[in-house]
C-alpha cells in the first residue's frame, strides 16, 4: 500500500492546479488515487488582512490492521523525504499565484509552505497528509469589505466526496455565497463534491460584524413621586427618624469622650510639665508610636488572586472533557461568542496547543499534548 500511496500523492499533487485561477480535480485523477484516497478537504481561511492560509488534507480510510501497517510505512518515507512531496505541490502552487496575481492585477505571493502526515480517530481511523501554505492577497477589498472569487477565473471543480471549505476573518460575517453553500455558525462555508463552480466562482463577500455599543440609562424620578428617591411619603419618614436619633446618640457620645478627655488632661498635668497617669491610662505616654505590626495592618493586606487566560480556560475545558470536545461545545460551555471561539482556537493552534480536526461538518479541537501522546502509544 505503501507504494501506491506514494503514486497517489504525487498524482493529485500533478493535477491540482489554478490554470487561470481556476482548481481542477478530474475524475481520471480520482481513479487514479482510489482506493488509496478516500477523501479530501481544501480550506481556505481568509484573514481580515487579505491573505488567506489554504489547508489541502489528503485522508485515507484505514479499516484494518494491515491498513494501519502500510501507512505508518509510508509515514515513515514521507518524514524522511518530505520534499519529495513538499517540494512538486509548492512549485504548483506558486505558479498558480503567479498567474492569478497577473489576472487579478494584484501583487500576490505564496509562503510558508509545510507537509505533514498523522493519525486520527474521530471516531474512525484516518490517515492523513496535510498541506499549507499563505496566499498574500487572496481576496480583493472593496468599500469595506472582503470579496472572494476574482482568482477563480476559470471557474472550480471538486469531485465527488470532496469538499470546499472557506472560512470568514475573525469578527467578520458572510454576506453574500454564490453558488449557495452550507454555512456553520462559526462563518464557515463548506460544498461537497461533485460540484462544477461557474467563472468566477465560489464567490464570496465577507463584511466586518456590527459593533455592539453599551449604553446606560438612567431614570430620574420625580421630586414627590410614589416609589421615587425622595424621603417623602411614610417610609422617608422613618428613614429621617432614624437618622436624627443616629445623630442624638452620636452628639451625646462625642460630648461625653470630650468631657472624659478633658479631665484626663488636667490630670495628666501636674504644674512641673511631669506627667500623671489616670487609672484609664493603657501605660503609654502622650505621642508614644504604636507599633507599627498591629492586627490593623495584617488586615489590610491584599491576596492577589492568579491571572486565567483564555486559553487556560480552553485547556481546562478540554482536559476536563478527556482531551477532545466539539467546537461548537466550547462556545456553549465558556460563554463566549463564535467569533471569540474561533479567535482563541486560531491562536491556541499557531502556537501548537490544540489541533482542529474535521467530523463531518463539525470542527473537533483536540490537545496536541493527548494527541502526540495517542501517536506515540500507536506506535
């Protein structure tokens, strides 16, 4: 198996192409990698600068043990050489960027081009080799918004069990889609093969998401009114008896520790300048400093409490859930909005602590420490 696959590979990359802009996955082609290929993804991810990250996921169903015997096989080639792969797929690419750049009259460039291969289970066993790379200037700007579709000159043509995958900037919303397409509520867009895309097509146009002010209201009532915030009425009567016998009671207090202080000075002086001491005296003389460690000041001491980040709460959430849960979950658990997620997510994943795998239509986010551990286990 492992040999086909290797065939398998270098044919489809032989045959992805943008000739004019446009993606073209033939049905010859497709003979070609089955049984080896099962299926395949292209996602675009648009940023809100113009470019766009293009994923290419090439997946192979392993339904027995031998399966999963041949590919780890060719694993093992394909990290050994993975120029050999990396190397006829950018050299494509780039030509494809070339001539869509002069088409669209746009400065275009493709870059940070990578390979890689792995094992998943969601639930089934896949094997999968991926490719990305960044296409600068993607998509064209106009009044404000994010246009898709001017690089697909010649149209698009995905064949059957595979499909498209575009993806809105974060904190942007889809306009419009043509043709139609399935859309998730994290902004993705997906059609699935067989589908013949007109010049120019898929065409989509992305705006930014209305910003959301607060506002404050406040409601004066009247001076008098029923239920206002004046003391009329009976219980701002109450409310002023209260506060005149607080006022008493404080008068009275405060004229009687005078009178105390009073006589405990004409005591305290004795006609020498010598001090004399009351019986109510706490042994201290006038002026003398209170130390300075006293209950008041431990009291007054402030415990800082750790600094959580979104992304620890991402992690916690994940190890809570055995290391894998639905995107769409952790919205629904962290309270966050959809573009918050995917803003997050996009983060966590450059930086190598999560991965996204595909179930479906659904995205999957799973711990690269879980993940890289299950690999290891597997092997």
């Amino acid at each position: 198996m492992a040999q086909s696959y290797v065939r398998s590979v270098v044919a489809f990359l032989v045959v992805l192409s943008l000739v004019g802009g446009s993606l073209a996955l033939t049905d010859p082609v497709r003979a070609q990698t089955q049984p080896d290929v099962d299926t395949t993804v292209l996602r675009i991810e648009l940023h809100e600068n113009t470019t766009a990250t293009w994923e290419l996921q090439i997946r192979t169903r392993l339904r027995t043990s031998d399966d999963k015997v041949d590919y780890r096989a060719f694993q093992r080639q394909f990290e050994n050489d993975t120029d050999a792969y990396l190397g006829p797929f950018s050299d494509r690419i780039n030509g494809t960027v070339d001539a869509a750049s002069r088409t669209t009259g746009r400065e275009m460039n493709a870059t940070g081009f990578e390979a890689s291969t792995s094992l998943q289970s969601v639930p089934r066993q896949w094997g999968v080799v991926t490719y990305r790379f960044h296409w600068t200037n993607f998509a064209a700007e106009r009044d404000g918004r994010l246009v898709v579709g001017d690089v697909f000159e010649s149209g698009l043509f995905i064949a059957e069990n595979d499909s498209l995958e575009v993806v809105a900037p974060a904190d942007y919303r889809v306009v419009s889609a043509t043709p139609s397409a399935v859309e998730r509520d994290d902004g993705t867009l997906t059609w699935n093969g067989p589908e013949s895309f007109a010049d120019g097509e898929p065409r989509v146009v992305f705006e930014p998401e209305p910003t959301e002010e607060a506002s404050v209201e406040t409601t004066t009532a009247p001076s008098g009114s029923e239920g206002g915030g004046s003391l009329a009425g009976p219980a701002g009567a109450v409310v002023l008896v209260a506060l005149v016998a607080a006022g008493v009671w404080w008068r009275q207090s405060n004229e009687t520790e005078t009178g105390d202080d009073a006589a405990a000075t004409r005591r305290l002086d004795d006609g020498d300048g010598g001090v004399e001491r009351d019986d109510q005296s706490d042994g201290r003389e006038p002026n003398t400093e209170v130390d300075e460690e006293s209950p008041d000041s431990e009291a007054s001491t402030v415990e800082t409490a750790p600094i959580v980040t979104d992304e620890d709460r991402v992690q916690n959430l994940l190890r809570a859930a055995g290391g894998r849960v639905r995107q769409k979950d952790v919205v629904t658990e962290l309270d966050w909005s959809k573009s918050k997620v995917s803003r997050v997510l996009s983060r966590m994943e450059d930086d190598g602590t999560i991965q996204k795998l595909r179930l479906g239509r659904e995205n999957v986010v799973e711990l690269v420490e879980d993940a890289s551990g299950d690999s290891e286990r597997g092997e």
